[in-house]
C-alpha cells in the first residue's frame, strides 16, 4: 500500500500522520510517501519520521519527495495538509478586514478570511485532483485542510476523485460537552450532526445513554448573558477550555446546540465578531493572531529539532496529526470498521441541501466505502446553513473562472459582512486580493474594475 502526505513538510501535521502510520498495528506493507515543495521543512520532517519508525521497529517504509507527480504515482491514499501562503497570506485574511470591523477569530472557513483563503487553495486542489485522475484515479483523498468543505468538494465535482475531509472538531466538542455534563472521559458517546464543517449542529447528543443537552440544561448552561453556571469555577480547566458562552447563547436563543467550539461558530453569524473595535467583542470570545500562530510555528520547530538532536529521546507532541486519519485509512482498507464525524458529498443524508455538496454528518468507514449516517437538518438550522453551502459551491466556480464582481456578490452575503456599507466590501476585497496577488491563479478575480 502506499500513502501520500502532500504537505510533508507540515510542521503542525505531517509528523503526526508519520508516527500514527508507525504505530498502526494493522498497516504493515505501507510504503509512507512525504511530499512537500518546501525541501528543508521536508527534510526536517522526514529525519524525525525516519526515526520514530527505527526506534519503533515499525515494519512501513518512509520516503520524501519534492516531486508531486512522483509522490502520487500509484497512490492508494493521498492525505493534504496544505496552506497557500502560509501565514504571510493569512495575514492579510486576518488584518485587512479588522480595517472594515470584522474581528475574525481563526478565519479559515467563512466570512472574508475564509473566502480569500479558498480563492488561493481551490486552483492547487484542483491541480492535484488532475494528476490523481492521471496517475492514482481509484486513490480516496483525505483531505484536512481549511477550508475543508469547500476544498473537499472540489476533486469530486471536478474529478471524480472519492474524497473525505477530516476535522475532529465535532467529537472532540462532543466530549468536552459530555465532561461538562458529568460523563467520565471515557464515555461512550452517541450523537447526530448535521451540517457543514465548523458549521453544524446537534440534533442528538448522549454519553453512556445520558442525554447530555438535556443535563447541560438542567445544570444552568443553556442561557445567553455570557456566564457559567454559578456552581462551575471559571478557573476550572474543563470549563476555560469549553466554556463555549457565544454557543451556549445559540443554544439558547435558537433551541439549536452548535457542534463547534466558540472560535468557529461564531464566524458563521453577524451577531459576535462584526464590531466597531476588537475591545466590544463579547462573551469571552478569544481570537487567534498571527503573532500567536507564528510562535507555535516555531515552537512545533524547536521541538522536531530537539527529537532530532536526542535520536527521538526528547518526546514530541504530535498536534493535529492526532486526528483519525490513520483509523479511517485501517477502516477502508478493510481492518475493522470506524464510525466518527466527517465531511462527505451529499447523497440525501441531509434531505434538502445539495446533492452532491460535502456537508458534515457522522458516516462509518469499512472496506465497502464510506457510509455518511442519515442526520435530517431542521428547518431553522437549515435557514443558517444552506446559503454557506451555496456560497462554497459557488466559491469554485468563481475562483476557477469568475470576476471581480461575482466574487464582490458573494461575499456582501456573507453574515459577516452584514454590517459593511454599500461598496466598502468592494474596497475591502481589493485590497485582499491586490496583497495575495501573486498567489491569485485566476487573473480576471484581480480585474475590480470601479
């Protein structure tokens, strides 16, 4: 079996992939394929891999290449962790709108971060699912980069190429909601989401058969003036970590619970991070800079070299490589089964939303495919959610072929530019683009007229 890594050199996720895959115990004649265009963080990566796997005494074999085509050739799954840009291209996501009132908090998925960022990263998908039709057609792609719904749809609508975007979000929402309510963190959890990634909701949540939307009711939480209950200690490290108060408000105001933490939710409506200034954002919400983004960067660097230097003595934590790639990869290629939420096209598990479109439901794995579980949406949530589905499905199409103006349409809809005077996202949207220009693949997106 071979898997490819395009993003090899990722810092935040390739060596967890890397140390996943060597601590299978089902996945044995694996050929591990790192690609990344960045040959010194390709390098850095592959020589801590390399010695994980030694240390281990895993079976698989770890190679790295610069070269996509050769990577792909072959491939039975190809895994994508990639940012174009970077983070000198998330700056500008991130800063330029704060000019215009619009406080992200990541700015990955929706709102004017989320778009500019698809703009740059659908023309490569696009490119990579071309060579996979060419050189691994039967490959499944998983895909983990933001953002994942629109990125995920785009091999499979254009290609054909059976694709599925992973994003632990959900479960791990699901469990820190079921400490709060007072199952172990061992708790079997039973839930139904239905929506998009960092945009959906619980429609069922229990834990070892306790329904905890309705414990988390009883104990106070279901409210919208920003508190904890009064019996929960803010300096609690469960409940600073998951005080999710702007969720908790939804929850309330809407009788709908969110199935993302605070810091994606919030992007998907106008009533929290579209403001005056940064200081009147409310419940808590914390943003994530660049600046800090940039220090994790070098803090995941140091720790790699460090392992490096001690011949993988000194323990390195391994980030989002945590997350279930390696336990979907086991399940399809016919070891077991494994049940998680995921995002996958639509085939009617989400009546109402379209075919086709990736939409995040918990879906089960196993030899024969990926089997998304039917979550029916209601009706008030799906007024929320299906005109962020319609703004990502068309997204492609603007960022392959479209204008100026159709990109300017899309985005003025965007619930956080609700509060944008007539024109100002125009001006606003210029000004992204002219800053990520050179990494804008469709010239007639950098043709703003007046």
């Amino acid at each position: 079996m071979k898997i490819t890594v395009i993003g090899g050199g990722s810092l935040l996720w390739a060596f967890g992939f890397a140390r996943q895959f060597v601590g299978s115990r089902s996945l044995e004649d694996v050929t591990l394929v790192l690609m990344d265009l960045n040959a010194e963080a390709l390098e850095l990566v592959g020589t801590a891999a390399g010695i994980c796997n030694r240390l281990a005494g895993s079976p698989i074999t770890i190679e790295t290449t610069t070269e996509r085509d050769a990577a792909l050739d072959g491939a039975d799954f190809v895994v994508v962790s990639i940012s174009t840009g970077g983070l000198a291209a998330m700056r500008h996501d991130i800063e330029i709108p704060e000019r215009y009132g619009i406080w992200h908090t990541v700015g990955d998925t929706v709102g004017p971060g989320g778009w500019s960022r698809a703009l740059r990263n659908i023309p490569v998908f696009f490119d990579l699912a071309e060579a996979m039709s060419r050189l691994c057609p039967s490959a499944w792609l998983i895909n983990v980069s933001n953002p994942l719904s629109v990125l995920t749809r785009v091999p499979q609508r254009e290609f054909g190429i059976r694709s599925i975007g992973c994003c632990p979000g959900v479960d791990e929402h699901a469990r820190t909601l079921a400490r709060l309510a007072g199952s172990g963190p061992e708790a079997r959890l039973d839930y139904v989401v239905t929506g998009i990634d960092h945009g959906s909701w619980f429609t069922r949540l229990h834990a070892d058969g306790v329904d905890v939307i309705g414990e988390l009711r009883e104990l106070g939480y279901c409210r919208s003036d920003g508190d904890l209950p009064s019996e929960v200690e803010t300096a609690d490290p469960l409940a600073e970590a998951a005080s999710s108060r702007a969720v908790f408000a939804i929850w309330r105001e809407t009788g709908f619970m969110p199935a993302i933490n605070d810091r994606h939710a919030v992007e998907n409506w106008p009533w929290f991070l579209a403001r005056p200034d940064e200081r009147s954002i409310p419940f808590g919400l914390k943003r994530t800079t660049v600046e800090e983004r940039a220090e994790r960067y070098a803090l995941r660097r140091r720790r790699l070299e460090e392992y490096i230097a001690s011949d993988g003595e000194e323990e390195h934590g391994a980030g989002h490589g945590d997350d279930p790639v390696l336990q979907v990869i086991e399940a399809l290629s016919g070891h077991g089964s494994f049940l998680s939420g995921a995002n996958y096209m639509n085939a009617g598990q989400i009546p109402g939303l379209p075919e086709g479109a990736v939409v995040e439901t918990r879906c089960r794995f196993d030899a024969a495919g990926v089997h998304p579980l039917a979550s029916p949406m209601p009706p008030l949530v799906k007024a929320m959610v299906l005109p962020q589905v319609l703004r990502q499905e068309a997204v492609i199409d603007i960022a392959l072929s479209g204008g100026f103006d159709e990109l300017a349409a899309l985005v003025l809809t965007d619930p956080l530019c609700s509060r944008l005077e007539m024109g100002e996202c125009r001006r606003m949207l210029r000004e992204m683009l002219e800053a990520n220009s050179q990494l804008i693949r469709n010239p007639r997106l950098l043709e703003s007229g007046a």
